[in-house]
C-alpha cells in the first residue's frame, strides 16, 4: 500500500519528496509468466489510479484477467437462483480485473525506481518525535528521517498506529481463508463466482491463464484440514463445495490459509500523521474490497495533499489531516461493518433467517436499481477522489 500512496502523491503533487520505509525493502521481482497465490479484485477507479500513475501498462497480460460477469449464490440454492451482475448492466466493459498482489507492487515500484524524489528505506520503525514544523522518524539502525507528513501504510500490524497511540477497535471471524490456484473442466468465461456456505464464503476468481484461484473462508479446523489434504481429496472437495459450476476441479498449486481479522480505527489522524489501508481498517474478504478501499484512500489523501501544496500550505497541518478523515469516514466505515454483517447473516443456514436471506436475493436480483447502487460502489465510484 505504500507504494501505491507514494505513486499517488507524486503523480498529484509533482514537487513533494516521498521517503518509503519498509523492514522488507524493495519488492521481489515476481513471476512474470505466472500469477501469485494472494490476488485481488481491482476495482475500475483503482484501475484508473495505476493507468495515471503508470503503473497499469506495466503489468504483463498473464497478470491480468478482466471479468465481465458475477455470480453470488447461497448453498441452499441453485447457482442460477442468485445474483447476477454483468457489466453490460451498467455501461461498463468489465466489473473488475484480477491480478496478484506481488507484480502489483512491482509495477508500482518500477514507476518510482527512477524519480529522484523517491527514497526507498529497508528500514523499521522505532520511534515517533512530532515537533510543531515537521516529525521525526527514528528507525532500528539508528538513522533519523523528517517530513511534514507521516502516512501509516503498514498494514495490519501497523508500527505507525502502534507509536503514535491511535486506538484501533479488532475482532476475529474465527475463520481462516485458504487460497490457491486450480484448473478447472468448463472454462471460467470471465465470471467471478461466490457461493456462501455456513461456515463461509467459497469464491472463485477468473485468472489470465484460464485457471481460478481459491479463497474459500471456513472454521479454522476445517481450514487446517483442507490445507492437509492431498491434491485429489482438495480438488474434489472444492468442486463438491462449489457446487460443480466450473465441472471438475484440479490443484496446480500448493495451498496456504491466513486468519480472517477485521479492525477499524475510528480516527485514523494523529499530529502530522493519518492511517490508510489496512493500517486503518481491515475487512472480511468476501466482497474482494479491502485492497481497493485502501486505494481509494491514496488516491483522496493525494488529491487533498496537492491542494495543500498548491495553496502553499504545510501538507501535515490538521486541516488537510481533517478534510481526509471526514472524506474516508463513512465509505470506510460502512464497507468494515457492513461486510461484518453479511459475513453473520450467510452464517445462519437454517429457519427464518435464511429464507428471508434468500427471499431478499431473489429480490435484489430482479432490482436493476439496488444492483446498479451495489456495482457502483463495488467498482468505486463512490470514493473516486480524482
């Protein structure tokens, strides 16, 4: 996420020096013929993001795989009893694209390994010093970096959030998501399908190379179980619980699970320091947002910073700091607790609760209105800051 803040910032604001700080350093060089295990549903407005930053034309054709349709169904119906979403519907060639998280970053960090305004740090944090001019950074070799600004773009974990005291509400799913890659017998034909079970969602996410990959969150147990499995039991238990849609399954790679921990942060502003992505908020996978949201985050922060340049204001004093927080509150905040809840509510299988969940699914589907309300969101307008 830091990457994709500092390619927004100086593509906004062309006159700032960005100094990015990460234990890990640069990125490795990822696969440049075959997607990566963690993948994410890239919105169009997050597309438009990396398309102005430069970072999209980099990205390798085996890396992207657009998908023009979706399927949501609950496991006590048919597959062709849920909603439907293709992006025919609304005026739009594609609902998103699928890519690997790894050639992300690496694409992002190609665009900014040649701007002289652009450090990259293999450095950690371990002090805060806010003064009434800028913010010191103290980092575990002893160096010292200031700024008029720090962003806390690290994640769950977040150093920054711990350091400068911001408080952060966190709670667990008590689910695990397992992720991996399969082939499958009928071709995916650019869909993205979920299917809710009790203890979670199953989706599967179209790839470039015509194969699927996996994120099925369950019990822990039955997480631990399916990552045990061999190859032919794993694959048969995905076509089972995937209803067949895709015929039979095949495993093509290792498989690896992840806890599934949600968090918000109710303000993400300190003194010359705010919180964006995951630092700030974390949410249940099972719509594919958490990346874009965070996206959506750098994308408002660096509108707002290039206004504070151009209006020759400190880019790190609490107005600016303000006008994000009151920006990101509300889309932040509904995506968090609202996906909290859809999550418990497909988790009641049986009585009154599921054939009123159903009933209202059938009901969605046939309202072109709250589809278009949803798509718009899920593609992000809504948070298009640009």
């Amino acid at each position: 996420m830091g990457l994709a803040v500092a390619a927004a910032l100086r593509r906004a604001a062309p006159r700032l020096s960005v100094t990015l700080l990460d234990p890990a350093g640069p990125p490795r060089a990822a696969d440049p013929d075959t997607p990566g295990l963690r993948v994410s549903a890239i919105a169009p407005a997050s597309q438009a993001l990396f398309e102005r930053v430069g970072a999209w034309q980099r990205l390798p054709a085996s890396h992207m795989a657009p998908f023009t349709t979706m399927r949501v169904w609950d496991a006590g119906t048919d597959a062709g009893d849920g909603v439907h979403f293709s992006g025919v519907d609304f005026g739009t060639p594609v609902l998103g694209t699928i890519t690997d998280n790894a050639m992300l970053c690496q694409c992002l960090y190609e665009t900014l390994a040649d701007d002289p305004r652009v450090s990259v740090l293999a450095a950690s944090i371990e002090a805060i010093t806010t003064r009434d001019s800028d913010i010191a950074v103290q980092t575990a070799a002893g160096d010292t970096v200031t700024g008029r600004l720090l962003i806390g773009a690290d994640g769950r974990e977040s150093s920054v959030r711990t350091l400068s005291g911001i408080a952060s509400r966190r709670w667990s799913h008590d689910q695990l998501a397992v992720v991996a890659h399969l082939s499958s017998e009928l071709d995916h034909d650019d869909c993205a399908l979920q299917r809710f079970l009790p203890d979670g969602p199953l989706a599967l996410l179209p790839l470039a190379d015509r194969r699927v990959s996996l994120v099925w969150s369950t019990t822990p147990d039955h997480a631990r179980a399916i990552v045990a499995m061999n190859d032919a039991a794993f694959a048969e238990a995905v076509t089972e619980a995937s209803d067949g849609v895709l015929g039979a399954l095949a495993a093509t790679t290792p498989r690896v699970s992840f806890p599934l921990v949600s968090h918000y942060v109710e303000d993400p502003v300190a003194p010359r320091t705010l919180l964006v992505g995951d630092a700030a908020h974390a949410v249940h996978p099972l719509a594919g947002q958490g990346a874009n949201l965070g996206f959506d985050d750098a994308d408002c922060l660096a509108t707002f910073v290039a206004e504070a340049v151009a209006d020759g204001a400190d880019i790190g004093d609490p107005p600016v700091l303000r006008r994000y927080r009151r920006a990101r509150k509300a889309e932040n905040a509904g995506m968090v607790y609202g996906l909290d809840f859809i999550n418990r509510l497909f988790a009641r299988d049986r009585g009154r609760f599921a054939d009123l969940r159903r009933a209202g699914m059938r009901w969605f589907d046939t309202s072109m209105l709250a589809k278009q309300l949803a798509a718009g969101h899920a593609m992000g307008r809504s948070g298009d800051a640009s």
